[in-house]
C-alpha cells in the first residue's frame, strides 16, 4: 500500500471502481522528458492527459481506445523501469517504486474492467484536504457536491 501522498491526488472513479492513490498522476508518464526518446507523438500524451483532468467531468471513450492506450503505456513503462522510477523521483517528488506500481496496477485494472464494456467512464473525485476543494472556498455548495458525487448530476 503506498504511503500518504505529499499531494492530495484525486480519486479516479473508472466505471466506479476507485482507482490506485496515484492513477491520477499517469500522464507524467507521458509528458516528460522520456517523450523524445521513446518517439511518442503528442496525440497521445494529450490523450493521458485528459484521462487523468477529470475532477468533476466525466469522460467517455470507447473501450478499444482506452485498451490501446493503456497497453502502450504499459509497454513503455516495464520496458525502461529505471527511467520512469528517475522521473517519477524528479516529477512527483518521492515514493517512486509505490507510484510505479501504482501505475501498473491502475493500467492492469483500467484493462480489466475496459474488456467488460462497450464505452467506460470516469470521473475524479477531489480528496478533502486539497486546498483547490470547493469545501474550502467560501462559496462552497454542498448539495453540488453530494449530486456531483452520487452521479445525479453529470457536468
């Protein structure tokens, strides 16, 4: 089980299974500076990055799609380990081994849960603590927030 992050990651919500602490932080993997190397073309590194920009939008993609992207990162990841633990220790500032596997492991289960479904989902979820938290702002709506949570309202 990975140690308390130093950041307040969002939970990532994939066809409302939660995924791993650092499933929101899988687009590092691909906007670094590993990009020129491994010769990934931008298409894709915006792809992770919208998978993982989803506080409070869902998104949707279809299957194939996520299975294609996911197993491409997957490739990349377990190909060049030591390279991505370096940059995980320089990018999101210590637990490397745990965020790696955190990130296999949420690329096993997108995998998992994406050949059960057509079309898959997600959403992210703020942790409380985050000072970017609309609880923390003066103008907070808590109703918005439990119907934002509970699916009922979809932005």
């Amino acid at each position: 089980m990975p140690s308390e992050p130093k950041f307040n990651y969002p939970t990532i919500h994939f066809e409302g299974v939660i995924l791993p602490t650092y499933a929101a932080t899988l687009d590092t993997a691909t906007t670094n500076d590993l990009l020129n190397e491994a010769d990934i073309e931008a298409e894709w590194a915006v792809w992770w990055w919208r998978f993982c920009i989803c506080i409070a939008a869902r998104r949707r993609e279809r299957s194939s799609v996520i299975i294609e992207h996911a197993n491409r990162l997957r490739q990349e990841l377990t190909s060049r380990p030591s390279d991505f633990l370096g940059l995980i220790d320089r990018e999101l500032y210590g637990f490397p081994i745990e965020i790696y596997q955190d990130w296999l492991k949420s690329i096993n289960m997108i995998c998992e849960i994406a050949k059960h479904h057509e079309i898959c989902e997600w959403v992210g979820v703020w942790n409380r603590n985050d000072p970017n938290h609309p609880s923390m702002h003066s103008n907070f709506d808590q109703e918005y927030l439990i119907r934002l949570g509970k699916g009922i309202y979809k932005p």
